[in-house]
C-alpha cells in the first residue's frame, strides 16, 4: 500500500454508493464530534465499547468496507490504545494507594481495582474514537465533505479547498522524502540525515508556492461562485443522523 493509499482513501464504488457513503457528510461529521462528546460524560467502560461495536458493524454493513481494509486501520491504533492503558494501569496513582483494593501485583507493582477500572475505561474510550474516526474517514470522500461544508456550513471556498489541496499533498512528502534518499544514495551520502528535513521544507515551499497560483487562476477568490457538485439534504441524513442519536443515548443510559 502507498502512502497516498494511507493518508487519502480511494473510495471504492460500494463504499461511495452504500448508505454511509451517501449520507450527507455533515451528518457524519456531526455524528461523529456528538458521540466523542458523549464520550466525555462518562467514564463506565460499557458506553464505548457499544459504540465501538456499532461503529464496526456500522463501517461493514452500511458503508460496505472491506474487512482487510478495516483491519489495517484499526489495528495498529487499537494497539497503541492497548499501550496507553496498560501505561495507566502499571503507573497510576491507585496503585499507591493503601487504601485501594490490591487485585494482583507483577513484580514490585502493586496493582488495584480502582487502576483496572480506569485503565479499562481510557481504552475501550480511546478504541471507540479510533473506530468512529476510521469509519468516517472510510466512508467519507474528502472532495464531498468540503462541497458540503462550502455549500452547506459557508466555509469559505479558499479555506476549505486550499485545506483539501493540502490534504491530499502530503502523500508527495513521502515520494519527495524517497527522492532525496535516492539522490544522497547516488552520491555516496548517508540516506537518513538530518539535512533531508531542509529538502523537504524547499520542496513543500515549492509546491505551497504552485498551490496558491494555481488556485488564484481558477478564482478561489473572496467573490461568489457556482457549484459543480450541487449537494443537498436527504431523508436519509435524517434517518442516519436519529438512529446515531439513539444509539448514543441508549449507550450512555446503559452506564446508569
């Protein structure tokens, strides 16, 4: 997999014809900042898993994601956010609590119910902005989600565009950082070496420079301008937009 592969998915066409691919990507986008949200008002470990397991099986069936490719994504976040709570549990301050109840201790740690518990909650809320956030960026064209914030949140067009032109550079620092290496290699040079991070920064200066030109020539300027990609509210944002309200709230009444 390229790194243009990684950063900025191409969509397939199942993904951008099923039911998340053709809902609204406002919807999505404020889908997604009200579950993290609600995320934040509760620390029991059971709202979010509900959330991740929704969020997947949401990404398989509705926004027909291949599941290797889901995989991939969720793989190594989900094991950074297994790292981050384990760090929590061996080094928090519970442990040092003698009033706290001991669960087992590894060695000199001393390890409490009061540590598990918060180091459950911290991952399985980390695993559920992880899910959230892949399934949405899998989902979601990033061409269609700034039309719609242009044409729907009057997101200024020269913001907005300039933010996907800048967006969809950054896999060309790799294939730029993979063109330095192999020049200092042809000359004898060591190929990781700091002075490659001068390059880099003359390259996106360069293509920063080409950006603004070229968006200047086609008019991203202060004044009005038409839409090529008209888009507009469907029954089906409504229907996506109340059922991940309802799933948020009977996630967090299932903590109570």
């Amino acid at each position: 997999m390229t790194a243009a592969a990684f950063i900025v998915p191409d969509l397939s066409v199942a993904q951008r014809r099923s039911v998340l691919g053709r809902t609204n990507p406002l919807v999505k986008l404020g889908i997604s900042l009200a579950w993290l949200i609600g995320l934040g008002l509760t620390i029991d470990v059971r709202p979010p898993l509900i959330l991740v397991v929704v969020a997947i099986v949401a990404g398989l069936q509705l926004g027909e994601i291949p599941p290797a490719m889901i995989a991939r994504r969720l793989g190594p976040l989900l094991l950074a956010a297994m790292t981050v709570a384990l760090t929590n549990l061996l080094f928090s301050t519970h442990n040092a609590d003698p009033a706290a109840q001991e669960v087992m201790r590894l060695g000199p740690l001393r390890i409490t119910d009061e540590a598990l518990v918060a180091a459950a909650g911290l991952a399985a809320r980390v695993a559920a902005i992880v899910s959230v956030g892949a399934v949405f960026v899998l989902t979601t064209d990033p061409t269609r989600l700034m039309d719609a914030l242009v044409q729907q949140a009057r997101v200024s067009p020269r913001f907005a565009y300039g933010l996907l032109a800048a967006y969809q550079a950054v896999p060309r620092l790799g294939s730029d950082l993979t063109s330095l290496r192999d020049a200092r290699r042809l000359r004898g040079l060591r190929q990781l070496d700091p002075s490659l991070l001068v390059g880099l920064l003359v390259r996106a200066i360069r293509h920063a420079d080409q950006l603004s030109i070229a968006m200047d020539a086609r008019g991203f300027g202060p004044g009005p301008r038409t839409a090529y990609r008209p888009i507009g509210w469907i029954g089906l944002d409504l229907a996506v937009g109340a059922s991940a309200l309802a799933i948020l709230v009977a996630a967090l009444v299932s903590s109570r």
